[in-house]
C-alpha cells in the first residue's frame, strides 16, 4: 500500500493526471496542425477571450521531438505525481524549497531537468527531450490548479489536518469527471501513446533516482539530512549503496581470511541488488500509477496495483534490504544489516515490503487505499459534506458547476454534461502555458513585443526560474 501512496500523492492536490493529460492533447493538436500555436488576448477582470493575438512557432527541437514522441511528451505531463515517484514527486519535488531544504524548491528541479535533456548526455535523445518539455507542461497545470483548488480548501495540500486532503482529493477527482467523455476514449489511454519506454532506464533512473555520491542529485536535490526524503525509494536505497559501496571499497581482506571475503562477496551483491530494484522502480511506479488513475475504466484498479507493488516487493526491495537470494553460511547477515541499515529504515522498508501501496498512500495523501477509491470513484457523492465546510471558500456541487465549471447540471444528475475550458479560467492558463511552454525564448519575447510589453524572457524556457513551489 505504500507504494500506492507514493504513487498517488502529488496527483491529489493539483490537477489529476487524466486532466493534465487532456490538457496536454488540447496543446499537441494546435501545435501538430502546423507547427504553431494560436495565443488569445484575454480580459483578466472578466475573463473574457478577446481575440488572437497571433501564432507562434514551437521551437523547432521540440515540434520534431513532438512529432516523433508524442508518447514520451505525454508521460512526462504527469510529472512528478509518477516520476520518481508519487511519494518522492509529492515530499521532495513539489514543496517549496524552505520544506525540502533545497534551494529554489521546485525550480531546481525542473531547471535541473532542462539542463539535463541539453547536455551531451541527452541533447540527441528526443524521448528525453519530449519528456522533459511534458514535464515543464505539468508544472505550467499546477501553477493555475492549485491557486484554484486552494481557495476551496484554504491551503496547498496537507493531511494534517485530514480534511485539507479530503477536499483535494474530492475536488480534483470530480473536476476529472467532468471532462469531455468523448474525448477520453481507449485510444487516449493505449499505452502505446503515453509510456516511458526508452528513458526509464536510461534517463530517469540516472538523473532522479540514482542519487550516488557527488551528483547533483544527491548534493542538492535528494538531500540526506532532510526531513522529505526520510521516506524516499530512492535516497533510502542510494544511501544504503553509497555506504556499502564504501565498505566495499575499503574492505581489505587477508587472502585466507575467508570470512572477510564472504562479507565483501556479500555486499557487492547486496550492492548490485539496489541497483537492480532502483533501475526497474520508475517502470513499476509508472504501471502502478497507470492502475489507480489513467485507465480507459476510469476506476481505481487497487488490486492490480497492489499486485505490482507486491510483485516489487519480492522480486526487489526483500533482496534491496539485505537478504540475498543464497545466504552465506559464513557471515551473520543480521549484524551487517543492522550495522548499515539504521533501525527507523529497516522498520520503514518492513512496511514498505508489507504493504507497499498504502505505506506510500498514507505517507503521500493520508488515506488508504480503500478510502481513495471511494473518493476517486464517486466524488460527487461526498462533495457537499466535505467542500461547504472548514477553511477555504465554502460551496456547494451546484454552485460549483454554475459559477466555476459553468454547466447547467445542479448535481451530478446528467454525468455526460462537460465544462468547456475556455469558461473556467485556471484550466485555459494551463492550455495557455503549456503552448508558450513549447516556444524559443525569441518567440516569447515576439509575443511580448506583440502585446507592447518592454519585459524580455531571459531564460532559455518560460516555465523556468520563477516557481519555487508546484
């Protein structure tokens, strides 16, 4: 259940993921048509659309890698509510720097991200690069979602107290229900047009979850010593490795000391067993996240999620604990384990390999399984008890679709009734900078001069160097 938890967190105060994917489309379609996208002038006082502005060419590396990498592009508009991980994307990516001791917070990340892609490393790779721009899109959703969505619940999200979570969850999910049906057909959940394949391995293991000693990852953004990596896949296994590789490496044993060489034997394998699971952990964070929240059934498919997160637990994380698959019969496992593993985080990882979904749930959201599927399932059911109370701005399913989705439904009586997102203000920011998110810093800059503004983007992207918070 834990891993569930990790996996679902982020996408419990912003948009969720299916709403981030559809905006998403909303942008590849004006985009793919011509290679340009279409900005409107609009009123900011009463919101109403004026007229074009003009169209602006997508930056050419990223019209092609859309073109080739639609599904990659996709992928990465769910952000760090899958990638790493739900619990990671939720404790670590998302807070501002102050609660995760990293400087800038959430811009580091992405600016990060970015200057990876760019690198020789990667500038060739175009799923790389179209995942890096989903990614930056996902940021440009929750900017406008969560100023949004807080002035229902009265803060970014926390559950404590657990209410401020109940009503993210409600809100956002029954937002969800109310996209177009039409549009959310199997074709728009196939795996085959939103998936990780090529980078997973090769790009997010690397750059997100192999926090080793001297990168960038480890030094500045999956800190050690902060409280938001405590429950981290990947800083608790990067540490345990980093620590083992150093015995390793300054183990020096007598050639008839046997004991010493078992040992050594031993954590080499214990070593390579973290690797293993942490090579293959965004994968199955991806297909766990795929179960609970983007299926064409649009059900929580708890358990085939908690399925994959056992199929996890055995394969990996027992043997990314210590416990090899042959035992030496020389060496007292239990005391090197306890020697390296401090006792909070074998109690952790106990959990984890238990229950690995709602150990991430509870951590990530405050809620369980079950109680997650009954909110994702049927918002509007809970709606009215849950959002006209507490903090935040109190209202009703009915005042809610009259004055912010702007439908004619006064409950949840016509299913098939959809908000159109050019009436709700926060869901055509999204579609807005995510299209300015595909353009050349040049080509912002001519939006500006077109709109008589003085201001000059100076950052190589325009969803870089102002959001310390997602």
């Amino acid at each position: 259940a834990l891993l569930l938890l990790n996996l679902l967190a982020p996408a419990a105060h912003a948009w969720k993921i299916t709403t981030h994917v559809y905006f998403a489309d909303l942008v590849l379609a004006d985009a793919l048509d011509n290679g340009k996208v279409t900005i409107h002038r609009v009123d900011y006082n009463s919101g109403a659309i004026l007229g074009e502005i003009g169209q602006y060419a997508v930056d050419p590396d990223i019209l092609a890698v859309l073109q080739s990498n639609a599904a990659q592009y996709r992928a990465g508009t769910i952000g760090p509510d899958a990638y790493p991980d739900i619990l990671t994307g939720q404790m670590v990516i998302h807070p501002d720097g102050s609660q995760t001791n990293i400087d800038h917070g959430s811009d580091a990340w992405l600016r990060y991200l970015w200057d990876q892609a760019e690198s020789d490393a990667y500038r060739n790779d175009p799923a790389v690069k179209a995942f890096v721009v989903g990614f930056l899109t996902h940021a440009a959703g929750d900017i406008y979602a969560h100023t949004f969505v807080n002035n229902f619940t009265g803060e970014p999200f926390t559950y404590d107290p657990i209410e401020n979570a109940v009503k993210h969850v409600l809100l956002e999910d029954y937002i969800d229900k109310r996209l177009p049906q039409d549009a959310l057909d199997a074709d728009f959940f196939a795996p085959e047009k939103l998936n990780i394949n090529g980078i997973d391995r090769n790009f997010i293991y690397p750059t997100m979850v192999d926090a080793r000693p001297g990168t960038v990852l480890d030094a500045q953004l999956l800190k050690e010593d902060s409280n938001s990596t405590i429950a981290s896949i990947p800083r608790i296994f990067s540490t345990i490795r980093a620590d083992l590789q150093q015995d390793i490496e300054e183990s020096d044993c007598d050639w008839w000391d046997a004991i010493c060489k078992a040992e050594r034997e031993y954590k080499r394998a214990w070593r390579n067993d973290i690797d293993d699971g942490l090579r293959v952990w965004p994968q199955t964070s991806h297909q766990i996240i795929v179960k609970l929240v983007f299926n064409e059934d649009r059900q929580a498919k708890v358990g085939e999620a908690v399925d994959i997160g056992k199929e996890y637990a055995i394969d990996h994380l027992i043997s990314m604990a210590g416990v090899p698959d042959i035992i030496p019969i020389l060496i007292d496992i239990i005391s090197i384990i306890d020697e390296v593993i401090p006792e909070l985080i074998q109690k952790l990882i106990r959990e984890y390999v238990d229950e690995l979904i709602d150990k991430l749930l509870v951590e990530a959201i405050g809620m369980t399984k079950e109680q997650l599927r009954e909110f994702i399932t049927s918002p509007e059911h809970w709606f009215d008890v849950a959002m006209d109370s507490g903090a935040g701005e109190d209202v009703t399913l009915e005042r809610f679709n009259r004055e912010y989705l702007r439908i004619n439904d006064t409950g949840y009586n016509n299913p098939a009734e959809s908000f159109d997102y050019h009436l709700v203000p926060a869901a055509y920011n999204t579609v807005t900078m995510s299209k300015l998110t595909l353009l050349s810093q040049a080509e912002v800059n001519r939006l500006l001069d077109d709109l008589g503004s003085t201001v000059r983007l100076e950052q190589p992207n325009i969803m870089l160097g102002f959001a310390p918070t997602l």
